[in-house]
C-alpha cells in the first residue's frame, strides 16, 4: 500500500479565520453586520418582544478630521466597551464606520423600549477620555420592536433605520 498525505491545518486555519472576520468586528470586537443579521434571525421567536436599536454617532467624521483617526478608533472601542457593559445580554454589532446596532430579546411589554432608550443615552453621558482630552460624543438612534415593527432582521433594520434617519433630522442625541 502506498498513502499519501497532506497536512491541511494552515488551510483549517485559515478557513476559521475568514469565518471569524465575517462575522466579527476586527476593531471592536462586537458582531459585523453578517454576524448580527445572522444571530437575530436565529433567535427571533414569535412569543417574545424584542429590542432593535441603531445607533449612530454625531458627527463621526469631524473627530476624525480634529483629532486623527487613531483618537476615532479609540472613541469607537470605547463606545463598544460602554454598550457591552450596559447591554450585557443583548447581541450587539458595529453595523458600519459609526453606526452600531444592539438586540435585546425578552422584554416584558412595550413601556421596555423606554428603559432601553435610556441605556443608549447612559452610553453617551459621559465624557470618553482620549489622549488627556474629555471628549463629549453625541449619538442618534433608531429603534424598531419585535414583532410589531417587523418579524425578521431585514424588516427591523429596515424599521430601525427609517427611525434613525427622522432622529437625525431632529439634531443630536435623539
């Protein structure tokens, strides 16, 4: 008999590493936009409420052009770090640049929304100490109930996002 072989562990490897990176967020480590839509869609179950927030911060990009993007990128660790510590059992995701998403399943009744609402803004409260310099980060955010505003993670974003923009419109920290 003759074998031959061939080590595929660097291939296996490699193969987990793209999965990881699909699904999570290099920088903060919170869930890529595939991996939130993925896990929502998972766990949305016809007899539980649920939580859909988009959270955008106000004007991103001037604290990037002030202050440089390594100031930015520590904002955006920051701010990740306050949402895990607030929003411990919820799925959590950095959706794009600025814009973050939280989900949170197992709401009581509709008056939950109001107390999560109030979590985002915990969020953003106080000052983020960068480089010796308080910086004051103002948001927007978009909110969508499960499953009154939409039975899968599409409708909800959709919802959500349509939320996101009419609070922008109305200026910082709506």
């Amino acid at each position: 008999y003759i074998a031959i072989g061939r080590d595929i562990t660097k291939e296996t490897e490699l193969a987990n590493e793209i999965t990881k990176l699909k699904h999570e967020d290099v920088l903060t480590g919170l869930l890529s936009l595939e991996g939130f839509k993925e896990k929502i869609n998972f766990h949305l179950k016809e007899d539980e409420m649920g939580f859909f927030a988009l959270i955008d911060i106000f004007n991103f990009t001037n604290i990037n052009k002030v202050y440089g993007v390594d100031t930015g990128n520590r904002v955006l660790k920051e701010v990740s770090q306050r949402l895990k510590s607030i929003f411990k059992d919820a799925f959590l995701s950095r959706i794009s640049a600025d814009e973050f998403g939280v989900f949170k399943t197992a709401l009581k009744d509709e008056n939950d929304l109001l107390l999560y609402a109030s979590k985002i803004k915990d969020v953003f409260e106080k000052p983020i100490l960068v480089y010796d310099k308080e910086l004051h980060i103002h948001f927007n955010a978009g909110i969508s109930f499960y499953p009154k505003d939409g039975k899968s993670f599409e409708s909800l974003y959709e919802n959500a996002s349509i939320s996101l923009r009419y609070a922008k419109q109305k200026g910082e920290d709506i």
